[in-house]
C-alpha cells in the first residue's frame, strides 16, 4: 500500500500514482519497440581490412538506429559464426543474410568512394528483385 509523505496508508495517491507510471511504461515499450522500428538492412565492406570495416559497419548500425530505425547487419554476425576462409561456410553466410534482407522494409548500402565489393553487389541485386528499396550513403555523408 502507498504511503504518503507522514507515513500513513493512501490509497487514492497509490492508485493515482500506479496508473500514471503504468502509462508511462506502456509509451516506453511503444516508443522503443522494435516492431515499430523500420528494419534496415545495412550493406557495407566487410573484406580487406576487416578491423576497419568491422568499426565502420558498427558505426553505420549506430547511424541507423540514430534514426529511429533497427540495423541489420549479418556480416557482423555470421563471420563470428561461420569460417569466411571456407567457400562452403561463407556461402552459407551470405545466404542466411540474405534471408535476413528479406524481411528488411529497406537496404541502406555504405560506401567509400563508391565503391561496392561483390558481396555487396550481391545483397543489392537481392534487394532489387525483392522490390525493396535501396538507399546509397558514402562515408562523407554519415
């Protein structure tokens, strides 16, 4: 039972007080929810220098979210996973992103320069026969 400021028992402040912090939790899970966020697929580098575009593709996540949408970024979690030395296993990782872009509402691909790698072109061309639409952003721009 609420107390008020002297101690004693009250239930009118206590019931005022539970339904203003119930509301208050209910538009914090609206506002944070992530069914109500834009799934972004996140295309950037990932081979060659594999530190740097691993840092890049973490800050391209926070650009995304930054945004009011959710980042999904498989090439920073299936190379944890999977061997991207072995052919099979990176095949099966760029397969399972894929399936992953197909329930994305966008793709927002990051380059340098423009330039795009062949796996990235490949989540491009995915995309494009998908319908879903594509966004192009250079590093300058973030």
């Amino acid at each position: 039972m609420f107390k008020n400021i002297e101690g004693y028992p009250d239930p009118t402040a206590g019931t005022a007080m539970s339904r203003v912090l119930k509301e208050y939790k209910q538009r914090q899970r609206r506002r944070f929810a992530a069914k109500n966020r834009r799934k972004i697929y996140v295309v950037s580098k990932y081979a060659g220098d594999v530190a740097t575009n691993k840092e890049n593709a973490v800050r391209f996540c926070r650009y995304v979210i930054d945004r009011g949408n959710m980042p999904v970024a498989s090439h920073l979690l299936y190379p944890q996973i999977l061997n991207d030395s072995s052919p099979h296993e990176r095949e099966m990782g760029l397969m399972f992103g894929l399936a992953l872009l197909a329930l994305c509402d966008e793709v927002w691909i990051f380059t340098e320069n423009g330039e795009i790698s062949s796996g990235m072109k490949r989540e491009i061309e995915e995309a494009t026969q998908l319908g879903i639409p594509v966004r192009q952003l250079d590093l300058e721009e973030i």
